[in-house]
C-alpha cells in the first residue's frame, strides 16, 4: 500500500478531534526523511520482525512495514490506539496492541508474533518514560537484535558516556553492560508536532554481537554501582560505605588496591573496575 505522509496522518488526526496528550509525553514525528533515516539506522529487512513502542500516530509504523516481515505496535492512548488501528487496516504486516509497554510481558508478545525471526526494536520512545522503558528492554532478557530509538539528546548523551565525564552514569553503565550503544544522528525540535522544547537524537544499542561483561554476582556489582553514583559528590569509598557493611578501613584498602587511589569518585571507575569491587566486597 501507498505509504501515508506525516502531514496526511496529522491532518487525519486533527479530523477526528484527537489532540497531542502532553501528560503522555506525545511528540509526534512529521519529517518524514528523519522517519527514513531511522530506518535506515536500524538496518531492518524484509525478514525482521520489529517491536515498535509508542507509534502515535503511525508515521514511523506505516514505513516499518515496508521494510519489515511484520510490525507489532504498543500504544498506551487509547483513542490513538484505535486511530491507528482503523488507518492500518488494509495493511496486512501490522498490529497494534493497546497496552502498557511498561507492564508488559515483551518476552511473551515477541514469541507470540516473531517465530523465527530477528526481532528489532524501532521506536520514537515516549520521553517522560525513555529511562525506565529501555531498562526494560535490556534487563528482561528480550531476543532481541537490537534497539533504535529516539530519545533527548541529553539522554543521548548519557548512554553512550565514558567515564570521567560529566554525562556518565549508573545508565550509562547499565547501557553499556547490556549492549553495545551508538548515537546515529540528531533530530531537532522542528522535526514534531507539537515541537518539544529540546534536540533529540536516535540511539541504535546493539545487543546481537555484543558481549555482556562476566560478573559473578549482577545484583551486587548494579548495587555497587548505584550506591557509586547515588552520592556523586562523595568518593566512592564513603558512597559504598552507606550500602555496604565493610569495615572503611577495609573499603579504603579495596578501593585502593583497585584504583590506586582511595579517594577516586565513582564517576571515574570503567566498567571493569567497578566489576572488580563488587567481587571483592562484601
């Protein structure tokens, strides 16, 4: 079928009386070469299945099925759910489930509809939930490729963080145990409607090819690197001394043995440093 324009899906949308929800943090995409672009980013073929959350209204969606085997939308707006699925109607690769993204089982709606297909994650993520959804994504385990996603530029930012830098944080390093992430392009505010007030930019974290760092203990090396950057401003010997019951003089001891120097902040600790405290502390 024809691929419907942004502008059209707009000028539908306004007819049947739906409006952007801000409370749901709906910022729709019309430039349709940045939908095109994030496509082309997330390097989907005819047989990928793609997960999309948030579609909208359907912009981004209506191009994933040209290029995918088959695409599988989760929208929270019950009216705007409805909508797309009514647009969709004639288009026989996609299907809109009206759900919670946040609430649910990912893992039993990817085998329910991908039996045997790589499975990608392509979506313009609802902002005011970005950090909670792609922790979701990558702590459940999905079979998933990978994920390309929008998100704010600043978010951006602390995915792909180093350490040592102002940006880095426990989502970064959550990020980067889980995938391989890389910021493919920026999005200005004039590419939605209605505009959001910052810069966006899509993310492609890749999960297929990238291998997750040995831990011993997950849950303990998440809690050390919580309690890292749970007090920023302190170093990291007393941030760990408010979650850990090791003597100080023993975690100053650790810390040094690791880092060479006991009063290193959190903030400049790579991922291999921090999975060595959290072997040797207890």
């Amino acid at each position: 079928m024809e691929i419907k324009s942004s502008a059209s899906l707009v000028r539908e949308m306004k007819k049947v009386g739906i409006k952007p929800n801000k409370a749901l943090g709906q910022n729709f995409i019309i430039d349709d070469n940045i939908l095109t672009k994030t496509i082309l980013a997330s390097e989907i073929n005819k047989k990928s299945g793609v997960l999309e959350i948030g579609p909208g209204l359907g912009a981004l969606t209506h191009r994933l099925s040209q290029h995918a085997l088959k695409v599988v939308s989760i929208e929270l707006d019950g009216k705007l759910a409805n909508h797309l699925g009514n647009s969709v109607l004639g288009y026989g690769n996609i299907k809109i489930i009206h759900a919670d993204a946040l609430k649910c089982d990912l893992n039993k709606i990817i085998a329910e509809n991908f039996e045997g297909a790589k499975v990608f994650v392509v979506a313009n993520l609802p902002y005011y939930i970005t950090t909670p959804l792609i922790m979701k994504l990558l702590e459940e385990g999905l079979p998933i490729s990978s994920a390309t996603v929008m998100v704010q530029n600043e978010v951006a930012k602390r995915i792909v963080a180093s350490h040592s830098t102002a940006d880095y944080s426990a989502f970064s390093i959550a990020c980067q145990f889980y995938s391989a992430p890389k910021v493919m392009f920026t999005v200005p505010p004039s590419a939605f409607y209605p505009p959001p007030k910052v810069t966006s930019a899509v993310v492609r974290l890749d999960v297929e090819g990238h291998t997750k760092p040995i831990v011993a203990d997950e849950r303990k090396f998440f809690k050390v690197v919580k309690a890292a950057f749970g007090q920023r401003r302190k170093t990291l010997v007393n941030a760990l001394g408010s979650s850990f019951d090791m003597p100080k003089a023993q975690l100053k001891q650790l810390v040094s043995d690791v880092c060479g120097n006991e009063n290193i902040r959190g903030e400049n600790l790579d991922i291999s440093k921090f999975i060595k405290i959290s072997e040797l502390i207890f």
